[in-house]
C-alpha cells in the first residue's frame, strides 16, 4: 500500500528556488541577477498555467522587457515598491497591486526594483503553445517549439 499522498497545500517559502537563473541565450543571463524564482505551479504539476513565486534583490529585474503573443501574464505585488516598465512608461507599484498583461497587446513590460529593499511578487502565465515574444529592448525574439523556447536574433538568426 502506498504512502504517497496527492500534494493538497504547501509554504511557498519551502518551494526550492529553480536552479537555472534563466533561459536567456548566455549574453543575456548577467541582467537578470539578483531574480529568484519558486516555481510554486511545477510544485502541484500544473500544466495548463505558471504560477512563480518571484523576489528580485535590489538592483534586479523580472526579466528583459517583453511581450507574448499569445500568453497572459499577471502579476500580484506582495512585498516592496517595484517600478513596472510598460510601453506607457514606468509605474511605481506597491504591496497589493496587481497588474495584467494581454496576450498580443504589443505592451511590452518588466519589473525592475530600484530601491534598496528586496520585491516580492507572485507572476502568473499560461502556458499557450506557439507563443512568440519579442524584446523591443534587444535584439532577441523567442518562439515556443515543442513546449520549448527558442531565441533567435529578431532577423530570425539562432542564438
């Protein structure tokens, strides 16, 4: 008889940060020092959506500004003040603020902390297979293949 339980509610703390500091093409990965990511979602085996409990050390970023065309992104702001960077411009966010962003808006966006205390936020995606995003910061684009990203220049040459 079997022990192993389904796995019903967990602390987030308690979730191994992921071990790769990120996917990036190797030039890339030093900006975005300082991120910590639990992958709470691949805790439960979630397939359908993301869910990433995520802190950003003084200094550090999400990510490389970005937009998705065809994924959803959320995020829920639980501790600090980081400063979203849109399209729009920058906004300076605070604990319990959320912010959205659509699948195919063009809105590329980031959350960069630029204060000296520690930003944590949840992040929340879907997980829409042939997604594209476009970098409009860098010459860098990625394309979901196979449930794999796939960088390339924005030309189109390969990483």
């Amino acid at each position: 008889m079997s022990t192993n339980k389904p796995l019903v509610a967990i602390l987030a703390n308690e979730v191994a940060p992921r071990t790769k500091q990120s996917i990036y093409p190797s030039q890339f990965i030093a900006r975005v020092q300082g991120r910590e990511k639990r992958q709470l979602g691949e805790a439960f085996g979630l397939s359908n959506f993301g869910v990433n409990l995520t802190r950003l050390a003084p200094g550090a970023v999400s990510a490389l500004r970005h937009a998705h065309t065809l994924q959803d992104e959320f995020i829920y702001v639980l501790q600090g003040h980081p400063t979203l960077h849109t399209n729009a411009g920058a906004t300076q966010l605070s604990p319990g603020m959320c912010a959205g962003f659509k699948a195919g808006s063009g809105d590329a966006h980031q959350l960069a902390n630029e204060t000296n205390d520690e930003v944590v936020f949840l992040e929340v995606g879907d997980r829409t297979a042939g997604d594209t995003v476009t970098y409009p910061d860098d010459d860098l684009q990625a394309n979901m293949v196979g449930g794999q990203w796939q960088f390339s220049h924005t030309d189109g040459t390969p990483y």
